[in-house]
C-alpha cells in the first residue's frame, strides 16, 4: 500500500497530473510496431460497464476516415447485454455487435461465441424496425460459431432445479452450449445451414432429452427463456424442428465462411474494432470463482475466434472500461468493497443499475484498486475508458478500497471466493466534484481539477494510459485524450 500512499502524495498535495490533463502525445491507434488502426474493448470488472457506446463512437471514428471497418465480437452469446442509443430509442443488444447500426460497418458474430438461432432473428428484426426494415451493417455470422439451443437452457434448467445450484446463471444455456465443444460434438452455424439438416437436430434433441431425463424432467415440458418474450416449453421434437427451421430460413442470408475475408482484411489497411463480451472480472480463470462465465473474457479470446489470424499483441489499442467512482456486478460474489446500501441505492437508481440481460439489480461496490490492477494485469491492458464520472454527489467523498488485509497482514487479491471471504478491505477518501462543471467538455481540460486528479490517481494506480472518459449517458457526453 506504499505505492497508494505515494501515489496519493503526488497527485493531491503535489499537484501532478501524470499527463492526463492533455491529449496524448502520439496517436495511439497508430503505434509503433502495431496492426494500425485496430482497437479492442473488453469490460474491466464485471460487464456493463458501457462497451456497446464506447465500441459504437470508435467505429464511427474510423468511418470519418475509411470506406469500412470490421466490427468483431468473439466470446459469450444471449447472456451478454450491451444497451445502444438510436435517436430516442433505446435498444439492448445481445449477439450481435453495437455496430450493427453503422452503415460500411462489416459486424461479424465470430467463432468464439455461442449463438442462439431464435434469438438472433428476434435481435436482426429489433434491429430491422428502428433501421427502416434492413440491417444497416453488413452482417456476418462465422458459420464456424457454435450453437446455443433451448436444449441447452433446458438442460441447464435442469441442473438448478435438481442442485438447486447455478444461482448466478442467466439461464441462457451459455455453459452447456460450450460444453458441448469441449465434448467434441456441438452443432455449428453451418449444420444449420446446410440443405440436410434436421437429422442431426434430431439427434441432439434426443440426446438431450435423456439427458433431462437423467435429473427427472421431461425436456418437452421445461420452459425456457427467450428474447423479448415470455418464457415457454421446448415442446416436442417436431416442435424444436418448426421453431428452429423458421429461424434457419431467416438466418441464412448472414451465415458465412469468415476466415479467408477476416485474413485478407487483417492483412489490409482496413480499421478493426474488436468488442469483447461480459468482462475480465467474469473469466473463467481471473473471476471470484464459481461466479463466471466460461468463455474467455480477456483479448487472448480474439486469437482463437478469429483462428490464429488476429494476434491480440499486435493491436495497436488494448482498452478497459469501468465505471469511474464505482463498481457493480450482478451474481452471487461477494467482494470485500461492498458498498453501504443508502449510497448503493441512490447510485442504483441514478445510474440505472439494472442488468440488459437479466434486469436483476446489480451489486455496488466501492471502486477496488487491488481487484482492478489485477484484472489490468492479467487481461494485458494499455488503455483505460473510465465512464461514469457525474455519479458524483457533493459533500460525498470519493470511498476507494487501496489495499487488502487478512489475518493482519497485507495481502493481495486472488480470483478465488473462498479466500475473498477472509479479506478486510482498506479504504481511502477521494476528493469529490461538481458534476454540472462536466457538462459540454470536449478534452481533459476541460475536465474540473478535482476530476483530473482521480482520473491521474487512476493512471498510475493501475499502470494505464486514459483513452477516453464519460460524462454522461448520453452518445456526445464524452472526452477524448486522441
């Protein structure tokens, strides 16, 4: 804790600004020995931190100056939720990339994911009616990309009931979807595809069926989760057929080969944007486990989608974002930042707290120093996008957890729940600020001093440059250090 405390003298009695008070020195999307112009996001502590907007302003960025960019998404599937803006409408996006509504854009849904047929036609039409009845990018669906099935949430339904486990699932069937490729047998986008299909649909209806029926349900009568809708039976095997051709017919149009385009395009001038899902603090390795996810959450994910194509070395910006003076997650980990639920409330409210995907309350936590320079660590971060810089209250100090002890001693976090258990957070109070001096800031100067002096304890803390920062919910509530 040394560090903090150096950190701490530097930046608020010192007055030093570590640089964050001016543009960065060189352009960042252009470094040295880099894939110019690529850029991936990923969510620094536990998902919703704002990925889609942040993801959607780069790539309109890059179309100010290119004909297209590629918009990638890689790992998870219908559990990720990322919300986007279209004029007055709000739309919650799930498998397909915020870049969907860009024009030029090309948003592939890579073979990383797991995808659920039926919910992405439901997805492409939410799209199609705020987009004059198209989709406005051109979408690609890697018919490498697994599938997600209602067998899959069915069967995973089934666990919970008979464990009465799996309390932090969205119950989107994600973990045995990707389960059936570490089994060796998952049905890819093109077995869907292709012209004869139904038999091995079959078979894994069937499959499934006894797997169901192994815990003691019948897969036929378990309702499962669906986009946009209420919950409903599978139904009988002829009925997972009908449901699934509808979807096949729709879906077909984007299901496509992707490797030979994505090499080709890599190996051009072409601007990438790569959009994780979920967060590095949801990885099946760097979580509080058991709470996590199971697909890979850090940019190590985008070399295996993409098939070794794309090297996440070699991308020339490597960005996290998290809120700023907080942190929230939804599920069962209990981190040692918990914060007190009179401010945790009123930040629920004020900042819509609120899951895209499950609309469960989040969790507010105290922003945790030694749990998000580990995950910066772990997931290779340069760069940082703080967003929420005016959930600030005044006469309200900034509360900050600097450091871990247990058993009296310092120690370090570690992605286990167990030992998390045992931890006695040490907190520090930060300077708050007028969040009505945010309004119309454009660059770092603009910024209060207070704001800055966060944003440079920040820097240094976590060992990252500051890309951009939010000032608000709304698309042009932004400031830029590029």
């Amino acid at each position: 804790m040394d560090k903090i405390k150096n950190i701490y003298q530097a930046v608020y009695k010192q007055n030093k600004f570590f640089g964050v008070n001016r543009p960065l020195q060189n352009n960042p999307f252009l470094a040295k020995g880099k894939r110019p112009n690529s850029v991936a996001i990923c969510g620094g502590a536990f998902g919703d931190e704002g990925k889609g907007r942040v993801t959607d302003e780069l790539t309109a960025r890059f179309l100010k100056r290119s004909k297209n960019v590629v918009h990638y998404r890689d790992n998870g599937g219908s559990n990720a939720g990322h919300t986007v803006e279209i004029g007055d409408i709000k739309l919650a996006l799930h498998q397909l990339g915020s870049g969907v509504f860009i024009k030029n854009s090309t948003v592939i849904s890579g073979k990383g994911m797991v995808i659920h047929p039926i919910d992405m036609v439901e997805e492409i039409n939410q799209v199609k009616q705020v987009s004059q009845g198209r989709v406005p990018s051109n979408l690609i669906i890697d018919e490498m990309a697994a599938l997600c099935l209602d067998t899959h949430r069915a069967f995973e339904y089934a666990i919970s009931w008979s464990t009465k486990g799996y309390k932090a699932s969205t119950g989107r069937g994600i973990s045995q979807a990707y389960a059936d490729i570490l089994y060796r047998h998952p049905l890819r986008m093109r077995d869907l595809a292709r012209a004869h299909w139904k038999k091995a649909f079959r078979k894994h209806y069937q499959f499934y069926q006894k797997l169901t029926q192994g815990l003691g349900l019948e897969l036929k009568d378990i309702k499962v989760s669906r986009l946009g809708k209420d919950p409903q039976k599978i139904g009988s095997l002829a009925t997972f057929i009908s449901k699934l051709e509808k979807a096949r017919v729709e879906l077909k149009l984007f299901i496509k080969p992707c490797h030979q385009f994505l090499s080709k395009a890599w190996g051009s001038k072409t601007p990438f944007v790569f959009e994780k899902a979920q967060a590095i603090g949801l990885d099946k390795y760097w979580a509080a486990y058991p709470d996590c996810t199971v697909s890979n959450c850090t940019f190590e994910g985008i070399r295996t989608s993409t098939e070794g194509i794309v090297n996440p070395d070699e991308i020339a910006v490597k960005a996290a974002v998290i809120k700023t003076t907080y942190t929230s997650s939804v599920g069962s980990r209990i981190l040692p930042s918990h914060m007190h639920e009179k401010l945790a409330q009123k930040i629920r409210i004020d900042a819509n707290e609120y899951g895209a995907t499950t609309s469960r309350p989040r969790d507010i936590h105290y922003l945790d120093i030694p749990l998000i320079s580990y995950l910066m660590r772990v997931g290779k971060v340069d760069y940082l996008v703080p967003t929420h810089l005016d959930i600030v209250y005044p006469d309200t100090p900034i509360k900050v957890c600097v450091g871990y002890k247990k058993d009296g001693e310092i120690v370090e976090y570690r992605p286990d729940q167990k030992y998390l258990l045992g931890i006695k957070p040490v907190f520090m109070e930060l300077p708050t600020w007028d969040k009505t001096a945010l309004q119309g800031a454009k660059k770092p100067s603009d910024l209060p001093k207070e704001a800055l002096q966060f944003l440079a304890f920040l820097k240094k803390a976590l060992n990252v440059e500051i890309l951009m920062a939010t000032t608000g919910p709304k698309r042009h509530q932004t400031v830029k250090w590029f």
